[in-house]
C-alpha cells in the first residue's frame, strides 16, 4: 500500500558538528568543481581543438543537451531517493552512484576523440552529477535540525562560489586535458568517501511511499516562500550564467523586477539583469526611483560582481 513520503522528524535530530559539516562541504565543493569547470572552461577548449570552425555551434549544442538532462535528472533521481528501501540508507546510494557515474562521464571527456563522445560524456556527467545532487541537499532536511538549516544551507550555497574559482584555477595549471579531468575525478572521488563515512543514513523500514502526480510536484510552487525562493535562485543564476541578454530576456527581468512586491525578488532580478546588461541597469535606475534603491544593492556588492559603474539617481 501506498503511503506518503515520511516527514522529518525536527525535533530528535541531534544538532551536528564539525564531523559533519567539514565533509559536507568539502562534497559540495567538489560536486561544484565538476559542474563548472568543463562547462566553463574545459569543454570550450576542447571544442577549439576538435572542431574551431563550428565550436560555438557545437558547445550551445553540448550545453543545451547537458541542461536538458539535468533538468529531468534531477527530480527524477530526487523521488527515487526518497523512496529507496536500501538497507544503506536512501542518500548514500545515490551519492555513491552519481559520484562512480561522474568519473566515468570525466573519463569519456578526458578522451573525446570527437564532438559525438564530448557530447556523451558531459550528458553521463550531468545525469550523474544531478544524481548526487539530489542526495546531497536531501540531507540537509534528513540530518540538519531545524536550529541548524540556515547556516548548512548558507555553507551549501557558498561552496556553489568556492567550487567554481577552485574547479577553474587548479585545473588551470595541471599540464594536460586528462590530467585535468583526473583531478576532478580524484578530488570528487574522495570527497563522496568522506561523506559517505560521516553521514550515518537511515534506511526507510515504513511502507512504500505514494508517487507524486504532476499536480503535487508543481503544486509546491503554491507555498509563497518556496516559489519566492526557488524564483530568486533561477533569476541569479540566469545572470550568472548566461551571456548579454536578448532583448526579450531583458525585458522578462524588467517585467518581473516592476512587478515585484517583496526586495527579495526584485533585488534577485535586477542582479540577473545587471550581471549581463549594464546599460539597461542604467536606464532602469534612472527611470524608476523605487528600482533605483535594488540597482543601489546591486553596486553595493563591489567589483567582484560587477566592473562597470551604475548610474543611480540620489
């Protein structure tokens, strides 16, 4: 018989410590290096060599595939986590899995004689990075008490940061393309071995859990603070991660910063916006004088989020 996914329990969850938040972190790190580094700088490279005269065709191609991926394969690996009865627990599985998954996937990259295999080991590498994923922040709500999810949570966001910088610069001085990815491998390798270690999982001995419709997996975008929050995060991470926006996309932002009703969403789009479109900032602050207190924000991050100056009416 079906039953629903069990609750957490938040109040006999003893608070964790340094044994294991330091592993946490450290997989988070590593999870993120072998997220960012290829898509940012590796697999460009590599397309240069493979195939210079269509590389841009063909690195939209292999990203568009990698996204697309990821997006099913993370919600897909996430219900099947918490419905795994294995007698390992129902994230450990899971991160193991994804982390053998990745290797194999940094493997094929290592050695892409061509664009066709690039192309199947970033799609292995996305599958199994999203696999791992979804265990790894299913552990904050399985493990963390309640006391302690902001402060886990912040670690878990700012090793989003570390990994990046970290995943570019030490693959930056090692010699070679599968030196490169064997670094990432490695480090990824024993990251997931110390987590697995730290982090005691539970099995799941209740019934099985229901399957969720379609209805109750967008339905969670009803509750106001996860959609608020799952909203900000998609319009940060379109500005960190995409080039100079279409006119439509800039557009959506100015839309959705006008529309706004709390500072947290409307900060959220003007940053997507004024990390790719600096002139449109400009003519936004100078047009809406509430807007101009979020493009205030946006220039009290400082030069390592934007180089270009901002003008803000006083």
């Amino acid at each position: 018989m079906a039953v629903p996914v069990p609750a957490v329990d938040l109040v006999s969850q003893p608070r964790v410590g340094w044994r294991f938040l330091v592993p946490y972190v450290v997989a988070m790190v590593a999870m993120w290096m072998c997220f960012n580094a290829p898509s940012q700088v590796l697999i460009g490279q590599q397309l240069i060599v493979l195939d210079e005269a269509n590389k841009e065709r063909n690195l939209a191609i292999v990203l568009s595939v990698g996204a697309v991926i990821s997006l099913v394969a993370n919600p897909v690996f996430g219900m099947l986590s918490d419905r795994s009865r294995s007698i390992r627990g129902r994230r450990r599985p899971f991160l193991l899995g994804g982390a053998i998954g990745t290797c194999l996937g940094l493997a094929l990259l290592a050695v892409a004689p061509n664009v066709a295999v690039l192309l199947l080991g970033w799609s292995l590498v996305q599958g199994s990075l999203n696999c791992y994923l979804a265990a790894i922040i299913a552990i904050i709500p399985d493990r963390v008490p309640a006391a302690q999810r902001a402060l886990v949570s912040g670690l878990a966001g700012l090793s989003q940061v570390i990994g990046t910088v970290a995943g570019v610069g030490l693959t930056n001085v090692m010699p070679t393309t599968v030196a490169k990815y064997a670094l990432l491998g490695a480090v990824l390798g024993l990251a997931v071995l110390g987590l697995y270690l730290a982090y005691h999982d539970r099995p799941w001995t209740g019934g099985r859990p229901a399957w969720p419709t379609l209805a109750e997996f967008f339905g969670s975008l009803g509750h106001r603070d996860f959609a608020l929050a799952w909203l900000t995060r998609g319009l940060v991470t379109l500005g960190l991660t995409s080039g100079p926006l279409e006119d439509d996309a800039a557009d959506l932002m100015i839309a959705t910063a006008r529309a706004s009703s709390t500072d947290t969403l409307r900060h959220a789009a003007v940053f997507a916006l004024g990390m790719t479109d600096h002139e449109r900032l400009r003519v936004l602050a100078a047009e809406d004088p509430a807007l101009a207190r979020s493009v205030g924000w946006w220039r009290s991050l400082g030069p390592a989020i934007h180089d270009e100056d901002v003008l803000v009416p006083a």
